[in-house]
C-alpha cells in the first residue's frame, strides 16, 4: 500500500503541470487511476507498447495519451491504434470526463463494451477491428457530441439501440461487420448531419426506413449481406448528395427503379444493388449521374437491351449486369458504344439472354479492360482475332455459349490472362502452342469443345495453374512429361479424350494434387 501511495505520489508531482489546484489535482487523480485501472484489464501486450506507462513517466506522455493544455492533468485523449493489445476494455475510462477522442481501432479488445454515458465531451469512438462481445449499451447515446461512431468489426449482437437517433452531432456511424439483429431503427433519421451511415453484414431484418430519408447530407449508404426486404422507401431517392449506394445481398426490390434515378441522386457515383430482387428496365437517367464509376446490378431481374447508353458515363470503370434478362438486337451498337469507355477495367454481361455473333469491334475495347464475361449467353459464330489486342485482360469468360472456330489466331495474345474460361463451347482445331506464353495463367478450361490434336509441350510453362480442365474434347497422343512441371495444380481432368501412351512419371511431381481424372482416354502402362 505505501508503495503504491509513494508510486502514486510520484506521479502526480511528476505530470508536471504548473498549477496544482486543488480542484485540477483530484480531478487529474482519478484520471490516472482510470488509467492505471485500464492498465490492470490490457492481459497481453506484445509489442510493449504500454511500457512507458510507468512511474517514471509523467501519465500524459505514455503512448497514446494526450492531456488538455487548459485543464492540466486531464486526459483528452487515448489512441491506442493497432498496437495488438489484448484485454478488456475496464469500465474506468468512463471516468475520463475530458476525454475527446478514445481510438482503440485494430487491436484485440474483448469483451463488453462499457458505460461510457459520463463521457460528455468524447467526440470519436474508434473502437473498429477489435473481439467485443454483447450489445451496445445504451447509455453511449448520453455521448451526444459524437461525431464518429465507429464499433465496426466486431462480434456485438443485439438490436441497435433506438437511443442512438439522440446522437444528432454524429457525421458517421458505423456498426458494420457484427452480428446485429431486428430492425434499423427510423430514430436514425434524427441525426440529420449523418454523412457515412454502414450497416453491412450483419444480420438486419425489416425494410429500410423512410425516415432515412432525412439524412440530406447523407453520402454513403452501405447495408449490404444483410436481410433487408420490401422496396426502397422513396425518400431515398430524396438524398441528392449520396454518392454510394450499396446494398447487394438483400432481398430488395420486386419493382423497378425510379426512372428517374440519376436525376434525383446526380452525385451517385457507387450504385450497387446485386442479389437482391429487382426488376424492370435499367434506367437511362443513370448516365445524369455523371461521376458514376461503378454499377454492380447482378442477379436481379432486369431485362431489356444491354444498356450501351451507360457508355456515356465517362468515368465507368466497374460494370457488372450479369444474371438478368437482358437481350441485344445489335451486338455491334453496344460493343462499339463501351469502346467509348477508356476507363472500363471490368464488364460482366455474364447470363443473360444475348443473341448473335461477337462483332470484330470487340477489339476496340479500353486496353485497360481486366475483366470481360460474356459466359452463358447464346453468342454464336467465330470469336473474332481482333479480341486478341484486348492486352490487358486478366480474366476472360467465353463459357457456355454456341462459339465455334479456332481459337489459335488470339489466345497467345492475351499475356496477361489469369483466369481463361472457353468450356461448353464448339471450338476446334488445334490447342496452339502460343498458349506456352500465357505464363500468368491460373485457371484454365477448355472442356466440352471441338478440340483435337496434341497438348502443346510448352503447356509445361503455365508454372501458376492451380486448375487446368481439357476434358470432353478430342485431343490424342500422349499426355507431354512436362505437365510434370505444374506444381501448382490442384485440379487435373483430361478426361474424355483419345489420349494415349503412358500417364508420366512427372506426375508424382505433383504434390498438390486433390482432383485427378484421366478416365476415358486409352493411357496405358503402369501408374506412376
Ligand atoms: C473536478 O473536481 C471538482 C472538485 O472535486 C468537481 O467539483 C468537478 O465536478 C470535477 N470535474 C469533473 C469534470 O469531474
Ligand atoms: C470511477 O468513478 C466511480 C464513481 O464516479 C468510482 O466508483 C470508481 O471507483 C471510479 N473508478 C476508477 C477506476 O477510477
Ligand atoms: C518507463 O518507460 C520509459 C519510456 O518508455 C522507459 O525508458 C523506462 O525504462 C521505463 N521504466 C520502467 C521502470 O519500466
Ligand atoms: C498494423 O500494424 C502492422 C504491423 O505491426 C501492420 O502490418 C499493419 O498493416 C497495421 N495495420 C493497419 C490497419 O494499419
Ligand atoms: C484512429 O487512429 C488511427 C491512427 O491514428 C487513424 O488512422 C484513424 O483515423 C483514427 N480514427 C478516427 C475515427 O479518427
Ligand atoms: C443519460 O442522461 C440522462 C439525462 O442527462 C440521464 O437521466 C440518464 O440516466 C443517463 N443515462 C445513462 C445510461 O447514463
Ligand atoms: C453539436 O455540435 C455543436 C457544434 O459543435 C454544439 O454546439 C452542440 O452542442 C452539439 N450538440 C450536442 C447535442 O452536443
Ligand atoms: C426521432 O425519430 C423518431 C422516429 O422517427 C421520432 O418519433 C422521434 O420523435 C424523434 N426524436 C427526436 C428527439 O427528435
Ligand atoms: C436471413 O434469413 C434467413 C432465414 O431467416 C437466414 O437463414 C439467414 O441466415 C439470414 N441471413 C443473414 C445474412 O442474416
Ligand atoms: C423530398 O424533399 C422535398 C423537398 O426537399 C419534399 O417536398 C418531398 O416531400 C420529399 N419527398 C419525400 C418522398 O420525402
Ligand atoms: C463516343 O464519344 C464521342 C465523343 O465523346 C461521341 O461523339 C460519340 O458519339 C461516342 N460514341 C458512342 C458510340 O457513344
Ligand atoms: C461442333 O462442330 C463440329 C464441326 O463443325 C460439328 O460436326 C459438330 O456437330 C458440332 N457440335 C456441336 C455440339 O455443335
């Protein structure tokens, strides 16, 4: 005990501010044993961060404590910010009456959050990417000069307190990434100066609020992975400063958009909606949202044209329209309005209802185009050469469509290619050797097409392939000793060809094997 006494002596004599009143001096006392309560709860600390909270240190120059200038002794804030800190997060700090910002963010905090109703000055609440448990208590809504509430990435359950709308000063508030449940409380369109509201995957039910509607300073509304139903509330379409709208895996929708849309929110520029269950037409308006970058409206129900109009949108980057009904009476019109689009890093037209040939202006595309899906349409005819100048694809799917010719005059060009999709097709002629310069490859499918002729040796090259699938073609001789060489693979079906000859002693190479099958082929010998 009179260790402790002398101990804290010391550090009361040693925090150094000028004037010791009375007043400022028992005031500052509870602070430091708030924080030295604080302390005892940290149970691992493996970078030693807290080593300078010690006696021989004044407490407002330990890491991560700032004190006020006008009120000495008087903690104003705590960043402990990824320092790995293990522990509870003790009940004390809620004595820390000055404190302005308390930022826990990234570190490994569990258990309950506490009461922390007494902190009528915090202004941040960082508590994101830490293991804390529980609900949120409801006392947090007394903290009413927040600004930044931030408890996201964590295991916290429970409703979100309808107390939470008294927190009128917040500008963002994000409880993302737990395991909430219910409903979003309407309360939350009291705090009308909200600028960042995310909700995302957690387990939210009900609709959306159309007291959400309220939040005119609103820029970001994201509810993605959550269980989300009923059709959007139209005063959402009242927030004209919301730039990202973001709520894929819901079960929204059954109606259309507003055809109006882009007009009435023309600062949107992230609008994705994927999985949900809308329908309708993909309205025009979208390209009055001018800095619109990306569309994500996969798996809904859209039907209608490709939308080439969205090619206006000058700074489209992300286009994603796969699994709806869309059709296209002109192939040639909307390839050759995307080819307006020199931003364009990734478009997935993917299962929709597209007819007819791929027109030779595909090769007009960005080059800065990564990602093309057009599997499972009902594209017919030759791939045209000219798809080989699209040089910075790094993932292209042809798949499950009604394509026939050869692929030898533009697969050699895609260098860049990672993942190479053409199975379910018609191709024939020759698998080129020019496939030997595709060294980026992973995946690879060319199964259930027209091929024949040998496996080019040089397939040996593809050093990353994890996943390589010739099966159902009609490939024969024998199976090159390099294939040995793919250390990588996982995946290995050459079934369904006439391959002959013996299965390669290389083979034992290939440690990472999970799936094998060389069935239906005339391979003969031993098994390696
Ligand atoms: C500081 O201490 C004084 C006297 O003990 C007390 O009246 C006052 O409420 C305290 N202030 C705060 C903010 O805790
Ligand atoms: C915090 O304050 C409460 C009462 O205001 C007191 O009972 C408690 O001991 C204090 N805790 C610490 C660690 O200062
Ligand atoms: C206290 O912390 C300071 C600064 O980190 C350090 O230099 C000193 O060795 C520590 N003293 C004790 C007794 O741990
Ligand atoms: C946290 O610190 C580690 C190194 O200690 C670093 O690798 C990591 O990027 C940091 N995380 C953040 C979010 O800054
Ligand atoms: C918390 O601290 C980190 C590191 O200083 C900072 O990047 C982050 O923005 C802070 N959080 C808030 C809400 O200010
Ligand atoms: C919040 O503040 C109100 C009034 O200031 C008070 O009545 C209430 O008890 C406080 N709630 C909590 C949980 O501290
Ligand atoms: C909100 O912030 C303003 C300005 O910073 C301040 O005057 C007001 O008191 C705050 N509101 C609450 C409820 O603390
Ligand atoms: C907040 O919003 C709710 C529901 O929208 C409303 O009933 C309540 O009166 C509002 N509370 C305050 C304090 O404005
Ligand atoms: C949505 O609800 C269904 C049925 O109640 C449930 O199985 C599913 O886990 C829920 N999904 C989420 C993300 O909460
Ligand atoms: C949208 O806001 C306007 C005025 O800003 C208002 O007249 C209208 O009622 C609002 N509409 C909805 C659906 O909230
Ligand atoms: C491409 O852009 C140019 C200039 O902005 C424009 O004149 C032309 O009509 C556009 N072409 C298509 C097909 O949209
Ligand atoms: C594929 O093409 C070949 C040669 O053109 C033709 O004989 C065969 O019937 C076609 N197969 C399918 C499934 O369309």
């Amino acid at each position: 005990m009179a260790a402790f006494l002398a101990f804290l002596l010391l550090l009361l004599l040693s925090y150094g501010a000028g004037s010791i009143r009375c007043e400022a001096t028992l005031n500052s006392t509870a602070d430091l044993l708030s924080l030295m309560d604080f302390k005892k709860h940290i149970t691992e600390d493996p970078t030693q961060a807290m080593s300078s909270w010690n006696a021989s240190v004044p407490f407002c120059q330990w890491t991560g404590v700032s004190c006020s200038r006008r009120h000495p002794g008087r903690v104003t804030a705590l960043n402990l910010f990824n320092l790995s800190l293990s522990g509870t997060i003790s009940s004390s700090l809620g004595n820390l009456t000055f404190l302005k910002e308390l930022n826990f963010s990234s570190n490994h905090f569990s258990g309950k959050l506490p009461p922390l109703n007494h902190l009528h000055r915090l202004k941040v609440l960082d508590l994101r990417h830490n293991s804390l448990r529980d609900t949120i208590p409801e006392g947090l809504a007394n903290c009413s000069r927040l600004r930044v509430l931030d408890l996201s990435s964590n295991s916290l359950v429970g409703e979100i307190p309808t107390k939470l709308g008294l927190l009128t000063n917040l500008s963002s508030l994000c409880l993302s990434i737990n395991s909430f449940t219910g409903t979003i409380p309407p309360t939350l369109g009291n705090i009308t100066g909200l600028n960042y509201l995310s909700l995302q995957i957690n387990h939210l039910e009900g609709s959306i609020p159309r007291e959400l509607g309220k939040l005119s300073d609103l820029l970001s509304l994201t509810i993605f992975m959550n269980n989300i139903s009923g059709r959007l509330p139209n005063e959402l379409f009242n927030l004209s400063s919301l730039q990202t709208l973001w709520l894929t895996d819901n079960m929204l929708g059954k109606e259309a958009l507003p055809p109006n849309i882009g007009d009435v929110l023309p600062n949107l520029q992230f609008l994705s909606l994927a999985r949900n269950m809308f329908e309708g037409h993909i309205p025009t308006s979208l390209i009055n949202a001018s800095g619109l970058w990306l569309i994500d409206l996969t798996n809904n129900n859209f039907y209608g044209q490709v939308p080439s109009y969205l090619s206006e949108l000058a700074n489209l980057s992300d286009l994603y329209l796969a699994g709806n009904h869309l059709e296209a009476s002109d192939n040639e019109k909307w390839l050759h309005a995307f080819a307006n689009c020199t931003l364009l890093q990734a478009l997935n037209l993917a299962r929709n209802q597209i007819k007819g040939d791929i027109p030779s202006s595909i090769g007009n595309l960005s080059t800065n185009l990564q990602y093309l899906n057009l599997g499972v349409n009902h594209f017919v005819g030759v791939v045209p050469p000219s798809i080989g100048n699209l040089h910075g694809l790094t993932s292209l799917w042809l798949s499950k469509n009604n394509l026939i010719g050869t692929i030898e005059e533009w697969v050699g060009k895609l260098r860049n290619l990672e993942l190479l999709y053409l199975q379910e097709n018609n191709f024939t002629g020759s698998i080129p050797s020019s496939i030997g310069d595709l060294t980026n490859l992973i995946q690879f499918s060319l199964g259930k097409n027209s091929l024949d002729g040998q496996i080019p040796a040089n397939l040996g090259n593809l050093r990353q392939l994890d996943r390589l699938n010739f099966s159902y073609n009609n490939l024969h001789g024998s199976i090159p000793y390099n294939v040995g060489k793919l250390r990588n693979l996982v995946q290995l079906d050459l079934s369904h060809n006439n391959l002959d000859g013996n299965i390669p002693s290389s083979f034992i190479k290939l440690q990472k094997l999970k799936h094998l099958d060389l069935s239906d082929n005339n391979f003969q010998g031993i098994i390696p």
